[in-house]
C-alpha cells in the first residue's frame, strides 16, 4: 500500500464542512458506501486549519484510487500526491 495525500491548498480546493446536520449525515453515508466500494483504500483522516486548508491522508494501491473516490463525491481538492517518508 502506498502512502496518499489529498491537498487543499487553495480557495478552489479547500475543504468545505456541511452546512446543516443532515447534509454532514448524507455525506457520511455517502463516504462510508464509497469506502465499502473500495476495500482496498483506507481513509485515515483529515487535517484542516479554520480556513479549510489541509490535508486528506489515505493508504491505497495508488492516487487514482483515492481521486476516484473524491471525484465520484464531488470533493474539491488542489492534489492528490502518492509520498514516501523521507527517512533521516
């Protein structure tokens, strides 16, 4: 598995909360099927600033797992970059 950052960066790509309790529930619902969909990738969670810059971290077989499953939600992002740890 590869280590997958999903980027927002940007105004374009910044990470947007729901605005009412039920578009956050319809979103989970939506994240957990395409999650389900795609045994093969693992979310491992967000990181965001109050501005809504971040950063999305997964572990999939490659970027294109991850930027399918953004796209298929209608996630705005900046990148989606597979890393390494720069070991020191």
């Amino acid at each position: 598995m590869a280590r997958i950052l999903e980027l927002h960066l940007t105004p374009k790509g910044r990470v947007q909360k729901p605005a009412t309790p039920e578009q956050l529930k319809q979103f989970k619902e939506a994240f957990e099927k395409a999650l389900k969909q795609n045994p093969q990738v693992k979310y491992k969670g967000t990181f965001v600033d109050k501005e809504g810059v971040g950063v999305c971290d997964w572990e999939a077989p490659n970027a294109q797992a991850v930027e399918k499953i953004c796209k298929g939600l209608n996630l705005p992002y900046d990148a989606i970059v597979q890393v390494e740890e720069l070991k020191m």
